[in-house]
C-alpha cells in the first residue's frame, strides 16, 4: 500500500472526520480521497487551518504522542485589548479545565502581531464597534482539547477566530480556506522533523 500525505486548511463549520452523525458539513463534502485516508488528530468544528491527511499510521502516532512535543503555532482573534502582562501568563503555563480535571498547561510563547495576511472567515466574525479585538500569535508544544480558547479564556480574552498555521515547518501558507495539496513522503517528514523515522 502506497503511502499518501495531504495538507488542508480546513475551513470553519466543518468537521475534521470524512463523516457525521449529525449530517454536518464534512471532508467529504470538500474532497474526494481513498478510503483509508484520515486526518492526523483534528481541528474542532469551529477552527480553521492546517489539517494533515494520510494512510500511514505512523505519522499520526508520532505527531500525536505528546513525549514528542512538536511545535504547533496559532493564529488566534481575541475580544478585548490584551496587554504584554497577559501573554507573559500563557508562558509561565495556565491551569485549565481538562474533563472536570485541572490540568496546568506546558510554556507557551505569546505575542501580539497585526491582522494575519489569511484567507476571510466565512461567515465573518460579528463586528461590535465597542469591544476591540486583537490578533495574537500562540505556539504550543501540546494540543489539548479545545487547550487554545480555554488559555485565552483563563486570561480574560474570550478567542473569536482561531486558526492553526503550522505544525513544525508545516504550514498553511498559500493555502485557500477548502484547499488541499499533497506532499511527498520525504518532505512531510523532513518538515515535522521526523528524518530519524524515514
């Protein structure tokens, strides 16, 4: 069996699984690819960004063991006027709510960037001209459920847009929001700098 490897940016309001039990938008709707390819972990429904899809299973083991720590770097829209005294929190490590268990996050590095070069959401975020909102770069070397607007919600900034950009040297960048691109097995390992596994 020949092994195939795909980046996407998933769009928002799509699930990251190729079905649904509640009959809503999916990969499937968006693409047209061999059964035994999946994604490696998942977006949730309402993120965007950088999706992996492929039939080798190692891939998915080592991106997914968390003794691994590979880099994943967001893009993330706050509501409020965030300060550098609050991005210093996400690098000291935040507690968060993890399944009714408290879970003390690892070293993020923060910082604050202007409007990221990316495609519009669609539907956009609602403007409301009282409340300002910044754009925030966070990279993480984990990726808990739901970890991002759970930190940015500790802080007091609830997250209105998140999207991934990366994950080590993968990126979206060049990607429209519902694009795919496939890669070769070398390149998609030499980027997650997993050489060692080839």
């Amino acid at each position: 069996m020949k092994s195939l490897y795909f980046i996407i940016y998933k769009p928002f309001s799509v699930m990251s699984s190729f079905s649904s039990p509640d009959d809503k938008k999916n990969l499937s709707d968006l693409f047209s690819l061999p059964k035994d390819i999946y994604p490696v972990g998942r977006l949730d429904f309402d993120s965007e960004g950088l999706l992996i899809l492929t039939n080798d299973k190692n891939i998915n083991h080592l991106l997914l063991n968390p003794i691994n720590r590979h880099k994943r770097k967001y893009l993330v829209q706050i509501e409020g006027d965030i300060q550098f005294s609050d991005l210093q929190k996400f690098e000291a490590g935040l507690d968060i709510n993890l399944s009714g268990q408290i879970y003390h996050t690892l070293p993020a590095k923060a910082r604050l960037i202007d409007e990221p070069s990316i495609p519009k959401r669609i539907p956009p975020i609602r403007f409301r001209q009282n409340i300002p909102t910044k754009w925030i770069e966070l990279e993480l070397c984990e990726g808990k459920n739901r970890q991002v607007r759970k930190m940015t919600a500790k802080v007091g900034f609830p997250t209105l847009r998140l999207v991934r950009y990366s994950i080590e040297d993968i990126s979206i960048d060049g990607l429209s929001s519902g694009e795919i691109r496939q890669i070769s097995r070398n390149t998609i390992y030499k980027k997650l700098n997993l050489n060692n596994y080839i």
